[in-house]
C-alpha cells in the first residue's frame, strides 16, 4: 500500500511540475502544490468534508499569483 501511495504522490508532483514549468514559474512551487494538494486529501479523508480541498485551492491561488513572473 505504501508503494501505491508514493507512486500516486509522485505522479500529482510531476503533474504540478509540468504545469508549472508551462507557466514559468520557479519550481519549488510545484512542490508546495503538491503538498497543498496531499493536506487536502489527507484532511478530507479524515473528515469528510470537502472544505479542506476549497481552502488548498484559495491556498494554491495565492502561491500561484506570488509566483508568476
């Protein structure tokens, strides 16, 4: 199961590096997506709440603003 998890964590990350890299933004950022990204899920599953994913999304638009050339 940890396999899966990593392989799943791995390819979200490579899904924000290319997006970001197509917006030339710095690459660290692909990271903090990714991380915003996996709160969200690892917070929903515990609660059940669909808010945690609304407040990573108002969180990824933030880093996205402050990261566009």
């Amino acid at each position: 199961m940890a396999a899966v998890a990593r392989d799943h964590q791995e390819a979200l990350r490579t899904y924000f590096a290319e997006q970001t890299d197509a917006l030339g933004t710095p690459p660290v950022l692909a990271d903090q997506l990714a991380l915003l990204a996996n709160g969200a899920m690892a917070v929903a599953g515990i609660t059940g709440s669909a808010e945690p994913a609304a407040r990573a999304k108002a969180a990824a638009v933030v880093l996205l603003d402050a990261a566009r050339p």
